[in-house]
C-alpha cells in the first residue's frame, strides 16, 4: 500500500510542475503561429482568411526590414494565462486595417531636378542636361492612408483548439510517468 501512494504523490507532482509550465508553452505557440502568419499569408480562424494581394514586387507582404515580426513576443504571462504582443506603433493599423488621417511637417531640403540622358535626335546628337538643385521650403501636407486589413496576431479557434491539443498532450504525459 506505501508504493502506491508514492506513486500517488510523484503523479500530483508531475501534474503540479506540468500546471505551471502550460501558461509558458501556450505562449510559445501562440508566438510561433503569429509568425508563420507572415510566412503562410494568411489568417487562421474557423478557415483560412488569406491577406489581401499587394502592389510590392519584391519581398513578403508586411516584411521590409522585418521589424514588425520580430517584435512579436510575450509581454506577460500568468498562472493561467499568456498575452502576446508588439510594440511597433504600426502593428494595429496593419492588424486591424485602419485608416489613417493627420498631417505631417517636411523639413527643407535640396531636390535634384531629373537629369535627362544623351539622344539622338533627326540625326543629330542632343547633349545630356545638367543637374540643378531647387530648394523645397519646409511645408506641412495632410496625409490620409487606409491599410488593408491583414491580420497576424488576436483569437483564432485554430490556435486555442492547438493549446487545448498541447495541454491535453502534457497532462496525459504528466499522468503516464
């Protein structure tokens, strides 16, 4: 009978110290599916929402520098839950495809006028123009851009039937030892 409640208490503990660990895992999941959404270009929820098409030729669709995916990490993290997030101020506008509207101050600067290259023309050579700066006073332009909704982080189905999977796999791993 004393095996038996040894046996007993090391499965308590293993589910203790497995009770513990889920919060870190699920955050690692959620984490990691944020992610492949910029790889996958897609959103999943109940099915497949894929992003809409852009007009960039090169690259992937919200990755120019890579910031914004990179900053996807957890910013906190409970006995019994997780939270992810960003601190990139643009991330919202791309996630929730808003609409952006203010104005925004352009300091003087020196513009180069276009440099036209050498042709011929009738026969005859026409000798390529020359560069001229113009200086471009400091102004102020309102600006309005709307960002088509493309969305990689919040509550999907697929990813809490995914941590429902992961805590089921642990507790059956916790009780088997």
């Amino acid at each position: 009978m004393q095996p038996d409640f040894k046996h007993f208490i090391r499965i308590c503990d293993n589910i203790n110290r497995t009770i513990t660990r889920i919060p870190h895992k699920a955050a690692v999941l959620a984490v990691n599916f944020s992610k492949e959404r910029f790889i996958k270009k897609n959103w999943l929820d109940d099915r497949e929402y894929p992003w809409p098409k852009t007009k960039k030729r090169k690259g992937s669709t919200l990755i120019k520098s890579g910031r914004l995916k990179r900053s996807i990490r957890q910013v906190h993290v409970g006995a019994d839950y997780a939270i992810i997030g960003t601190d990139v101020p643009y991330a919202r506008a791309h996630n929730d495809g808003l609409t952006v509207e203010g104005t925004e101050t352009v300091r003087a600067h020196d513009r180069k006028s276009h440099k036209r290259k050498a042709y011929t023309r009738s026969g005859k050579r026409i000798k390529a123009g020359t560069v001229r700066a113009h200086s471009v006073k400091s102004h102020t332009r309102k600006i309005k851009r709307s960002f088509a909704q493309r969305q990689f982080i919040g509550q999907s189905k697929y990813l809490s039937d995914k941590i429902a999977e992961m805590i089921q796999t642990e507790l059956n791993r916790a009780i088997q030892l």
